[in-house]
C-alpha cells in the first residue's frame, strides 16, 4: 500500500493573464446577468478605439461665371444718359462702377441738351477671344418726325461695340473703356436647309398640320388640341393670339415619306417646318414658321415635338433638345 503521507506540493510558476481578456470575460458575465441582449451587445461589439471625425471638407467658393452681354447691354444703356459735367450723379457712378476709367458723354449746359434715353438695349452679337471679350449692342430709340403732318415716329437704331476681360472661370467682367460706335453687324450665316422635301397640298400630312395650327392659335376652340398630338405631348396655345384667320401656305419635310398622300406605317417620323399666314382683327398679315416632329400613328399624323427655335435640328438629333416643347404623358 502507498504512503498516506503527504507529498510536498510542487512550486508551479504563476503567470499573470493579460488584462484584456478578463476584462472581456467579466463584461460577459455582467452581460450574462443583465440579459440576452447584452451579451449579444458585448459579443459583437467593436474593438474600442479612438476613432477622429474626418474635417468637413470645404469646397471652393463656386462663382457663376459673369455674362458679358449683360454687362455689355447695362454700361450702354447707363453710358448713353450719362453726363460728364456732372460727374457725381447717380448715373455717372453707376458707370464709373462698371468702368471706373471711362470717359462720359459731355453736355452743353447753355443748351440744355438732355441726356439721350437709349429706349431698348439688346445684345447681338458676340466675339470671345483669349481672355477677351467684344459686344455689338443696338440701342434703340423712338425718333418723332415732326416736318410732316401728322407727325411719325421711327425708330433710330445705334450699334455699340463694348470691350472688355472677365466672365469666365470666376473671374468677374471688367469693361476696358468707353464703348465704340460701329455699323450694324454682319448678317449670320443661314444654315443649309434640312426641309428638302415639298409636302403637296391636301395631302394627309398637309391637312392634319392644317388642322392642327388653326387650333392651336386659336387659342384650342377648333375641337382641342389633344386630338392633334402624339400621347406624352403636352402642349399650351397662346390664349392671346389675336388671329381671326389662319392658313397653312407651304410644308416642307426632310424626309420623302411625308410627302405621300397616304399616311405611312406605324412609327414613321418626319420633321416638318411650316409657313403660317395669320390675319387679325386690324387685317394685318403675319407670316409665321413653325418647326415639328411628326409621326404617324393609326392611319394618321401626329405632332410628337413642337420646336420652339428657328434652328434646324440635325439629322439625328435627339427630340428631346432644349429647343422643343415636350411634356409627361397625359
């Protein structure tokens, strides 16, 4: 039999347990003790770390960039009824504001010649070069006639040339001087026509555009106007139209299939410009051109895209320009 004799107990080295873990294990029996939620919460939660909001970004300052005719079409219109013998008036400050070197128009004071209102200021044209820039304003103006009887008024027109830098990528529109005055520009280039096609008259197509203007500037009293549209068109008349006959006196198509007397098949699509005479109350004549998409649809035209513009569209191009007049379905 082995001794019952105590046997000296083994000096076993003790090593101490990172904290991290017992902290761990206490927090899963405190968890343990206030519920399933809890410990799911200390199971699952993340590594304690110092954690250092990102800075709020800070954008540039987004400028819109300056529109030069804008400039260009004030300094005239200001330019035009300023007085330089008086050059602390309000208007020769705003001036100066735009252009602080300028020169200013001088008026005799024995005279009393007033300052000449410049009526209408438009800008008509553009030139932008290497950090510069030139505007054509037409200043328009009523001149009365008075050696006739009764006496007439007609317009004077005035072109100025402005220059000046500025206007693009933030930077603000400086005006150089005083403006120029110059002829009248240039005539623009007139694009090559894309209408090749005549559609012949009381034709499907010519009928139904027919149709189809006399309600819409007659204010929709012709049946409406819905009956004249592809679905998904949306479309407005002007309500003060003042027209008390209206005819349809040419067509033209960019494509042969509008020209057919017969409508095509499903789908077909053609643009179409349109030459209006419109007669009013007064029986003056107004010669009016309008631009559409057409498409056939159930054995007749539609009118899918009113052009609001002059411009012909390209072949190809989307209907959905900014240049048409389109809305949601109905």
């Amino acid at each position: 039999m082995p001794s019952l004799r105590k046997l000296r107990p083994e000096t076993v080295p003790v090593r101490t347990a990172p904290r991290g873990p017992r902290l761990v294990r206490l927090a899963m029996w405190g968890a343990l003790g206030a519920g399933p939620l809890a410990l799911a919460a200390t199971l699952y939660a993340p590594p304690t770390a110092v954690v250092q909001a990102a800075p709020a970004p800070h954008p540039a300052e987004a400028r819109t960039p300056d529109d030069p005719r804008g400039a260009a079409e004030l300094f005239v219109d200001l330019w035009l009824r300023a007085d330089g013998t008086d050059a602390d008036s309000s208007i020769a400050t705003a001036v100066r504001g735009l252009a602080p070197e300028v020169d200013l128009p001088k008026r005799p004071r024995s005279t009393g010649v007033p300052a000449a209102a410049a009526g209408r200021v438009v800008a008509v044209r553009t030139t932008v070069g290497p950090g510069t820039w030139t505007v054509v304003v037409a200043a328009v103006r009523d001149q009365t006639e008075s050696a006739g009887s009764p006496k007439t008024v007609t317009p004077l027109v005035r072109y100025y040339a402005v220059s000046g830098t500025g206007g693009t990528e933030g930077v603000p529109v400086t005006i150089g001087g005083a403006p120029a005055e110059v002829a009248a520009p240039d005539p623009a280039a007139v694009p090559a026509t894309q209408f090749t096609h005549r559609v012949p008259a009381g034709g499907a197509l010519e009928t139904s555009l027919g149709e189809f203007v006399r309600a819409y500037l007659g204010g929709g009293q012709s049946g409406g106007l819905e009956r004249y549209l592809s679905p998904g068109l949306r479309l407005s008349s002007p309500k003060t139209a003042p027209y008390v006959r209206i005819e349809v006196t040419d067509v033209l198509a960019d494509a042969e299939a509008a020209t057919a007397a017969a409508v095509p098949a499903d789908g077909t699509t053609a643009r179409v410009r349109i030459r209006v005479s419109g007669e009013d109350k007064q029986g003056v004549r107004w010669p009016l051109v309008y631009r559409a998409e057409v498409t056939a649809r159930a054995g007749r035209w539609e009118v899918s895209v009113l052009e609001s513009g002059i411009t012909d569209l390209p072949s190809g191009a989307s209907s959905s320009s900014p240049a048409a007049v389109s809305g949601g379905g109905r």
